[in-house]
C-alpha cells in the first residue's frame, strides 16, 4: 500500500489539530460576555483560521504536485467516489469556513490583525447587511465541516477495524512500511 508524502501526513494533521482548536476556542467563545478576555479570543480564533487558510493553501499545492496514493482495489466504486467527494468537501470548506469568518470580521468592522503583529487587507468594507449574513455562513459552514471530518473520521475507522484494508496507515505518522513517495 502506497502512502501519502510525508509533508502531506505532516500537513494533514497540523491542519487537524489547528481546526479542532479553532472549533473548541470558537465555540466556547461565543458564550462569552463581552470582556478583554472574550476579545482576546476572538482574536486567537482569528489567527488559527488565517493560519489554517494558509497551511491548507500549502497542502493543496503539495496534492496537486505529489498527487495521491490510489484507492485500494478492494473498495467499491461508490467508496471511493464518496472519499473523493468527501475530499474535495473538505478542501472548500477548509477554505470556505476561515475566508467566511474572515470576511464576517471586516463586515463587523473588526481588522484581522494577525498575531497581533500586521493588518491583513480589508477585502470588503463594514457592513451592518453583509456582517449577519457573513455571520450565519460561517456558522453553517462550520456546521457543514464538522460533519464532513466526522464522516471522513468515521470512514477511517471503518476502513481500519471492519475492512482491515490498511488505508489509514497511508496517512498515519509512523509506518513500518517505507514510503513510497
């Protein structure tokens, strides 16, 4: 079995762990009453969602390059066109979901500034309209996403315990077999 390139394993779990920090600091901050903290949150949010658009923008470049390993011959036709589906559901979302929030931000009239260091460019001025709007994609977006990396989580694990066909050490971190990439 074929195995991802080690800096699309390395990316996709960096990448893992920045949105699942992003969606627990997002959801927890919500609640907040307005303070310095909540402030400081949101700016946190912020800076994991314009890394992982950077980070995602990086890995897809690496899949375009380096390509994937093939599917196994042992899964159905419809399995690998629902894996390439969920794939390619995951990439716009890892795209759609930090761009919404960022765009929500300026829309609101709050700047990004990136660790606190640099403005990022205002791609749109404020907007009373487009923030409620902007607000609710990124909610829904977010929505979407979790559900994709549950069903691709879920499809890992079948893959692993029920059909034992070894796709999930092409993406696993330490392998026994060398790579093949």
């Amino acid at each position: 079995m074929q195995r991802y390139p080690t800096a699309s394993i390395i990316l996709h779990w960096f990448i893992a762990i920045l949105i699942i920090a992003a969606f627990i600091l997002g959801s927890y901050m919500t609640d907040l009453r307005i303070s310095p903290t909540k402030l400081k949150l949101y700016s946190w949010h912020k800076w994991l969602g314009v890394t992982i658009l950077g980070f995602v923008a990086i890995r897809l470049l690496v899949r375009l390059f380096k390509g994937a390993p093939n599917y196994p011959d042992s899964m159905q036709q419809w399995e690998k066109q629902a894996a390439n589906g969920t794939h390619i559901g995951l990439y716009i979302l890892m795209f759609a979901v930090p761009l919404s929030g960022y765009l929500y931000s300026y829309a609101a009239g709050f700047p990004v500034v990136y660790l606190g260091l640099f403005e990022l460019p205002a791609l749109i001025d404020p907007n009373p309209d487009w923030k409620d709007q902007l607000k609710s994609a990124h909610e829904i977006l977010t929505k979407c996403m979790l559900a994709l990396v549950f069903l691709h989580f879920a499809a890992a694990l079948k893959h692993q315990f029920i059909n034992k066909d070894g796709i999930l050490q092409r993406m696993l971190p330490t392998n026994s077999n060398k790579e093949s990439r």
